[in-house]
C-alpha cells in the first residue's frame, strides 16, 4: 500500500475549491456586469474572497502555504484580468458600474492578499518574501 | 461563442494534468489498475457519491420528473437507495480484498466462487456500463454541445471530442487519475446540480411560485394523474403491449426501481473504487453522510426543483435552461454536468478494460502476459470501447439505449454472490452460479433488449417491457434469489474451495457482532422493513394523500407526494446512519488485516491449453453467429 501524497490531497481540494467557488464567483461578476447591477458583482468577489478563504483554510489543513505554482498562477491572472480591464476602460465602452466592479475586484484581491501576507509572516517577512538579496550580499559569499 | 471552448479548454487541460500526476506516480504502469490502495477514504466517498449520482441526477431523473411527475417518487429516494448496498457490502468487500490481497470483484468471485462465468458475467457488466450506460449520457452531453453552439459543433465531432478527452486521462493515468480527479469531478457535479436547481428556481420565480404552478397542474384533471402513485400495482402486459390505467408509477414499479438502483453500488465499478481504497475508516461516513445526506439532498430537493420547474414549462429543462443563462453560466454548469458524466464513464472504462484483459483474456488466453504487458492492451481495449461507445452513440443510439437499460439490473443480478461472501455464507457454489443464471435471463425475458432480440429470431413474447409495471431488475432479482435459496438448500456445504472457507472464517472471526448488535437485530429489521414498505413500497400510496387538507389543499404547500418522500428522505437517512454504525456494518475498524498465504501450488504450462481454448472460442463464436443467422433467416422477422 502507497498512501496518497498529502500533497495530492491537497491539490484535489485546491482544484475543487477553484473550479467551483473561483467560478461561480466569475460568473456572478460577469452577471452584475452585463446587467449593470454593482451589488451582484460584489456577490461575485464576495465569492472569489470566499475561494480564497478556503483555499487558505486548506493551506491550514495541509500546513503549508502557496505553492509557487499557485502565486504564479494567481498574480499572472491578477495581471491579465487587470490588464483587460485597463484596454476595456481606455476603449471607453465601459459604465460606472462596470468601473466600480472592476475597482472592487482589484482592490479586494490586493488588499486580501496584503492582508495575507502581514498576517502570516508578518510586516518584515512580508516583505522578504519579494526582496531577494544578491549572491553577493549573502552568507555564501567569500 | 467563447465561453464554452473556454471552459472546454480548461477542463481538458485539469484532465491532462491529473492524468500526468497519475501517471508519475504509477511509476507507468506498476499501479495502474488500483492505484496501490492507496486512495483516501474521503476521496472514495466522494468518487463513489459523485459516479452514483451526479449525471444521472440530471440527465436522467429530472427528465423524467419533468416528463411524468411524481408517478415514480422512488426517484426522491434515490439517495438511499445507493447507500444501502454501500452500507451491506463495502467494508466486507474491501476486508476480504485486503485479506487476499485483491483488487476487483472479478478477482474475488474466482477466488471465492471458482467461477468463470461470474468473471464472464462481471466482464459483460462492466463493458455494458461502459459502452451503453455511459454512452447513453455521454450521448446526451453531446447533444447539448449542439443546442449550446447553435449547430456549429456537429454531434459527432462532440462525441469524438469528449470521447477523446475522457479516453485520454483513463489510458495515461489508470485508477489513480479516475479517483484523484474523480474527486474534483464529484465537487463539480454536485456544484452543477445545486446551480441547475437554483436557476429553474430562480427563472420559475421562486420556491413559492414553482409551487404555485404545480398546484395549478394538479387542478387540472388531465394532469392530476402526474401527483400519485398509480395503485400497488397494474396487472398490465407491459410497456408496448398494454398500457397502464392513468401512468405505469405504481407502488411495486417505485419498489422494482429502487432495486435497479441498488443494482450501482453493487456494481464492479463500485467495488473498484472500494477495493482501491487504502482504509476502511470512511465507509460509513461515505454512505451515511456523502451519499444519504448530502446526494439524498441533493435528489429530494435539487433534483425535484429542475424536474418540476420542467414539467411546468418544458422550457425550463436542462437543455433550455443553459440555452436561457448567460454562456458564462452555461458554460459552468455544462462542464460540470459534464464532469459527473465522465467520473462515472471513465471509471466504467476502467473496470470494463480490466476485467476483459486482465480477468478474461490473460487467464484464459495468454497467461504469458507480462504485468506491463497486460497494461499496454488494457489501454488499447479502453480506447476501442470508447470508440465503439462513441460510434454507437452516433450510429446505433436506439441499440445503446436498450442495451444502457440493461446495466443496472444485470448489476443487482451480482447481489447473490456477494451476499453469499459477506453476509449469507451458506449460498454454495452451484446455487450461486445457477441463481445469476435465471437471473441474468429474468432480465433479458422483461427488457427491450431480450424481447427485441428474440422477436427478430422468431419468438414474439407475450409480453412488453416490465410487466405487471414491475422493472426488469425486480423480475431478475426474484428468479436469481428463488433459484438460489432452492439450490443452496439442496447442495449445503458443497462446492467450497480453500478460499472460500478461509475467506468464511476470516468474516466470521473479524466481524463476530457483539452483544449490542445482537439486541439491536430485530430493532433494525422492523425498521429496515419499515421503511422499505412506507418509502419506497406499496406505503407510498400513502403518500399520495398524507398531506392533502380539505379540498385537496396542500398542507405543505407541495405535492403530497413530494413532502412524504422528503419526509422518507430524513427517515433513510436514519436507517443508514442506524446501520452504519450503530449495527456496526459500515462503521470504522482500525485492524491490521493479515494477508492469506495460500498453499504452494504448481503452475504447468498452460500454452497448449490456451491454444485449444482459443481455437474453441472461435469455433464456438463462429457456430453461434452462423446458427444466429440461420434462426433469423427461417424465423425471424
């Protein structure tokens, strides 16, 4: 008998949680959009928050963090989703609405995972985790 | 548009990856067939709870609650229904696999019964399921990538398409892919059951006004007939010979279809899954919980909602539902539709390709074959049956269809053998063996399947499908268990191998009930029978009046029949929950299971033999067909 990675466990559930919160909060978003409605797209992040919760809360479970992988994936989508809004909002097509969705969603994420960040590592670690020192500079140089 | 090849895209590539993880981990092929037993017990709940129900809760039962109504209430129950057997068979099963160190049915039946035609049989049942039970909804799946891209995607390249895909991650990652992402299909076939329900509520305007339009169906006389149970009983010829009075949902049709149902988790499949898994800690909280609770949650509500909001306005049924949402949501609840379909036709195609290579063809054909070899020809065989599935679907959909109707009740026809291995250890061998036999033809005599096939040899039956408004699974299960008390009281304690008795006395030893479970048999008997009369039983005419106020009023504000089977819902959960632990038959054992160490035999070369077999089964497939043709030619019509 082989027991399973808890690893793989992990990722099952982070799959899970992702394919049914991450996109039934999309897809509220994208409603409150198209129908010019601000509280449905605020659903819609309320959910995505609530992926993230979870996700978090596996992350707990598991006691682990993020795999590289994940942060990859999260803040190249964070950027290609801003970036589309930016394109969007410089065509002019857009309704306050849908600027004020867009914000919330933006804003939302970043602060969230700011929020993350202090609170697990702390002000300092925090930002360790993106300054990395030069070869030079560390305790391997001659 | 974009949505849906959006989505599409991202399915196939979470398939891709599992598959690849799966992969990685077998080491290619050296745990391909069980994942090394290594599957979490919460992912087996998961996976068993999502292939039971998440397609067929949608594509199929509230289709027809949209079609008939409440005729078959049954279909609310369905939740317990799959639980049950889980609940008798599972930690049994997975003690006795462990114990022997096996890891499918098949294997268990030839140790246990020395029977090559239970193997045969499990391989038929296996390969049905896959080919027809789950091409009918793969079909379906098909089907609604047409409506959902206007024509654009032609139903053959849909099929091929989702035919690919679901081929794709069984051949690269075996078991392991199966029930890894099996897990993450159940989540989103659950996900997409409760987002159907919530928008055929949400698009009727609301719980109150579904209801509303319900009540006023029901005034009306010619449809007043979809609200009740059509007596106990119509002694009718059967479907396209004599039509029932007002519908076929009797009492014993609801009753014989709920013994189809428990026909799922007796099902190889099933047993796969349990055999796969690496402790036997969540059996219980599985079927109590995953299954009864939230899967019999999801069928008395969910599943109730979408079929009424239906039957209403036809409208509002799945393909008209995700041809109404924004494609965003279509998409979402496409794909997960889509992924509780493909749970259950990947695993079939699992077991199906197993069972035919590993359990049939290398046995008896090519014992020289290697381990990796015998994995090399299971994925080629998964690939041809789901070309054969896809081809089917597309070319011969009335044959699919009769054959998917098949599965079910030829699954019950193996509850004999496995109660004789877990529970009723005086079933012999003979008695078994002869039992799945009428059974197996008690199925094919009361289907469209057999009737067909013997109409076109020359032979028109009396009678249609399910006479007496009785399914086939019940016809078959009757003959299979009549046959198989005669034969066991005429052959006790004959036709045990030294498997058989050492499997016995392991069951015997390990699961000796204590005295509480003792003082509780008769309590949980009473109940058991209970339920089984009032919810899915001659009491659901009952139920077609329980709630009904003066003038007809709904005293719950829905159908009679709706409030009793949610009532009964609760009330089955109970049994399970009952049985589950408190009668000690699911509930958790935290033993260290020796491995039997079988007496040392010698292994003659078996080439010439398998030769000579070959050349017979030719020679016998050849007679056959030949003799076929000739009856047709002189007979048939």
């Amino acid at each position: 008998m082989i027991p399973a990675s808890p690893n793989i466990e992990r990722s099952i559930l982070i799959f899970a949680t992702w394919a049914v919160l991450g996109f039934l909060g999309l897809g509220i978003f994208l409603e409150g959009m198209e129908r010019d409605l601000w509280i449905l797209s605020a659903a819609g992040v309320a959910v995505i928050v609530l992926a993230f919760v979870a996700h978090i809360i596996v992350n707990g479970i598991f006691d682990t963090g993020f795999t590289p992988g994940e942060t990859v994936l999260g803040i190249g989508a964070y950027g290609l989703l801003g970036l589309v809004f930016v394109a969007a909002a410089i065509g002019g097509g857009m309704t306050m609405t849908d600027y004020y969705s867009g914000l919330m969603l933006f804003g939302t994420l970043a602060a969230g995972f700011l929020a993350y960040l202090f609170t697990r590592h702390g002000l300092r670690g925090a930002f360790s985790r993106f300054h990395f020192k030069p070869m030079a500079e560390g305790e391997g140089s001659p | 548009m974009i949505w849906l090849p959006l989505y599409g895209l991202f399915y196939a590539a979470a398939t891709l990856y599992w598959a690849r993880v799966a992969a990685g981990l077998n080491g290619d092929y050296r745990t391909f067939f069980s994942a090394g037993h290594s599957l979490s017990p919460w992912i087996s709940a998961l996976v068993l709870a999502g292939m039971s129900l998440s397609g067929w809760v949608v594509l199929v039962g509230s289709a027809w609650i949209g079609r008939e109504g409440f005729g078959l209430p049954v279909l609310l129950q369905a939740g317990i229904a799959f639980a049950l057997p889980g609940v008798f068979f599972f930690k049994r099963i997975w003690l006795l696999g462990q114990h022997f160190r096996l890891s499918s049915i098949t294997e268990l039946f030839r140790s246990y019964w020395e029977s090559e035609f239970l193997v045969a049989v499990v391989a038929v049942v296996a390969t049905i399921f896959a080919i027809a039970f789950a091409g009918m909804q793969l079909s379906a799946m098909s089907g609604l990538v047409v409506a959902m891209t206007d024509g654009a995607v032609g139903a053959p390249v849909a099929a091929t398409l989702l035919g690919v895909v679901l081929a794709g991650y069984v051949i690269i990652g075996g078991m392991r892919a199966v029930g890894y992402f099996g897990a993450v299909q159940a989540v989103l076939g659950f996900a997409a059951v409760v987002g159907f329900a919530g928008f055929a509520v949400i698009e009727t305007g609301g719980f109150a006004a579904l209801n509303a339009g319900l009540a006023r169906m029901a005034a009306d006389p010619a449809a007043a007939g979809k609200f009740i149970v059509a007596g106990v009983v119509q002694f009718t010829a059967g479907a396209g010979r004599e039509a029932a009075a007002g519908h076929e949902g009797t009492a014993l049709a609801s009753f014989s279809l709920a013994l189809a149902l428990m026909g799922l988790q007796a099902s190889p499949m099933a047993l796969k899954v349990v055999l796969s898994t690496r402790e036997p800690r969540g059996f219980a909280a599985g079927q109590t919980w995953v299954m009864a609770g939230a899967g019999g949650a999801l069928i008395a509500l969910c599943m109730a909602c979408l079929g009424t909001a239906a039957l209403i306005d036809p409208a509002r049924s799945v393909g008209g539902l995700l041809a109404s949402l924004s494609p965003w949501f279509g998409a979402w609840l496409f794909i997960g539709l889509l992924a509780g379909v493909q749970l259950m036709a990947g695993l079939a195609l699992l077991v199906a390709g197993e069972a035919l290579v590993r359990h049939v063809y290398k046995p008896w054909f090519h014992g020289a074959l290697t381990s990796h070899g015998s994995v090399t020809v299971t994925r080629v065989v998964v690939a041809v049956l789901a070309l054969v599935s896809v081809l089917m679907q597309q070319l011969t959909p009335v044959t699919l269809s009769m054959l998917g109707s098949l599965a079910l009740p030829l699954a019950l026809q193996l509850w004999t053998p496995l109660l004789g291995m877990t529970w009723l250890r005086w079933f012999t061998r003979p008695a078994v063996i002869t039992g799945v036999g009428f059974g197996i033809t008690g199925v094919l005599l009361t289907e469209p399947f057999g009737i067909a096939v013997l109409s076109f040899l020359g032979l028109d039956l009396p009678w249609g499908r399910a006479p007496w408004t009785i399914h086939s699974a019940a016809w078959g299960i009757a003959a299979n268990l009549a046959v198989t008390l005669l034969v066991s009281a005429f052959t006790r304690r004959r036709g045990f191998g030294d498997e058989a008795r050492e499997a016995q006395r392991f069951i015997e030893t390990l699961l000796r009930p204590g005295p509480r479970v003792r003082a509780l048999r008769s309590t949980a008997w009473s109940v058991a029978l209970a339920w089984l009369f009032l919810a899915v039983g001659p009491g659901l005419v009952f139920g077609n009046y329980a709630f009904l106020g003066p003038e007809k009023a709904w005293l719950l504000g829905m159908p009679s029949l709706w409030g009793w089977s949610l009532v009964f819902w609760v009330a089955g959960l109970g049994l399970v929950w009952f049985l589950s632990y408190k009668m000690e038959m699911a509930s958790p054992l935290t033993v260290r299971i020796p491995a039997y160490q079988p007496p040392p035999k010698l292994k003659p070369d078996q080439s010439a033999a398998e030769r000579t077999r070959l050349v017979a089964f030719l020679v016998t497939v050849a007679v056959g067909f030949s003799l076929i043709v000739l009856v047709a030619l002189a007979f048939g019509h």
